[in-house]
C-alpha cells in the first residue's frame, strides 16, 4: 500500500480535487439554473398580473423584458402573450409578425411552432390581413397528424367561405362534422357553419 501510494499518491489527489471541483461546479450551476427559473417564473407571474389588472401596457413592457432576457421557453411563452396582447389593443399585424417568428423558430418543439401558425392564420382571416402566408401553411397541417389538425380544417373551411366559395366551404364543415376525433367545440362550430350555408 505504502509503494502504491508513493507512485500514484498524487495522482488520486489530483483525480480527487477535480472530482470534487467538477461536482462543486455543477452543484452551483444547477443552483444558478434553478434561481434564473424562480426569477422567471416570478416575471411572468407579474407580467400575467398586469394583464388581469388591464394595465396591457404595463404587460406588454413586462413580457418585452421576459424576451430579451429569459430561456428560451419563458421567451416563447412571451412571444405568444405579446401577440395576443397586440391583438387585443388593435395591433393584428404585430400579432402576425410575432406568430410568423415563432413559427419559424427551428429551436421551438414542432407543437409550439404548429400553434403559432394556427393562431397567426386566425389573425390573418379575423383582419382581412394581405399576408396570409400562414393560412397557405395551414393546408399542410390539416392533411398530417398534427394536435392542431382539426383547427387547421376548420381554417381551411372558413378560407373558403370568406372567399365566397361556399360549395368548398360546406363539403369542408361536412368533414368536420363527421371527424369523430375532432373536439366537440370545433364540430358544433362546424355544424352551425353548414347549416348556416345551407340556407
């Protein structure tokens, strides 16, 4: 034991003062990750506060701040309260713009980028928008296995209404109808649409 130790005594030193540094720092950035989260978390509290007390403006600055300093999910949670919030005060094409960035944002999960475009094609169509590029994107989520598929039918169906082709529209509420998968808010919209375009 003496002869190992003398040979290679320094080395476990050595090996032992680096695991204990190596653990020690990340200890402390695991510490330093979970304060950044509370304080987050507590900006977006406030920020949230702000929107129920109708200060929106107050909210706006709030979320603004969230965003050019956060992780990237209390960024992405921002981004889409700032867009609603710009549709609130009569801003749709801030809203788009942001629904647009956040659908293109390649670090986002597909679902978060998938339900900006749905809720930034709703902008387009419920403003008479000249972009509707989010509308055309729409077409692709409704023919896949997106969550967000039966908002995109019914997208698609009323494209086709506010562009006055109520044929197309009503063979598209028809399917909606019919989808047994699609939640029941969607389908008794759809099935107030078909009705409606029936007479």
């Amino acid at each position: 034991l003496q002869h190992i130790w003398k040979r290679y005594g320094r080395s476990i030193i050595g090996a032992s003062i680096l695991l204990i540094a190596g653990v020690a720092c990340f200890k402390g950035w695991q510490s330093y990750e979970l304060n950044s989260r509370i304080q987050f978390a507590e900006q977006f509290d406030t920020a949230v506060g702000l929107i129920i007390s109708d200060d929106i403006q107050a909210a706006q600055n709030s979320f603004k701040a969230i965003t050019e300093g956060s992780s990237l999910g209390y960024k992405m949670l921002a981004e889409f309260q700032m867009a609603s919030l710009a549709g609130k005060r009569g801003d749709p094409g801030s809203a788009i713009n942001i629904y647009k960035k956040l659908a293109d944002d390649e670090r986002l999960d597909m679902i978060y980028r998938d339900l900006a475009t749905i809720l930034g094609a709703y902008a387009e169509l419920e403003t008479n928008s000249k972009s509707i590029e989010l509308v055309k994107r729409v077409d692709q989520l409704a023919l896949g296995m997106s969550p967000w598929r039966f908002s995109a039918k019914e997208i698609r169906a009323l494209t086709a209404f506010l562009s006055g082709d109520t044929k197309t529209a009503r063979a598209r509420y028809k399917e909606l109808i019919k989808e047994a998968a699609a939640p029941q808010g969607i389908r008794d919209r759809a099935q107030h649409m078909f009705d409606l375009l029936a007479n």
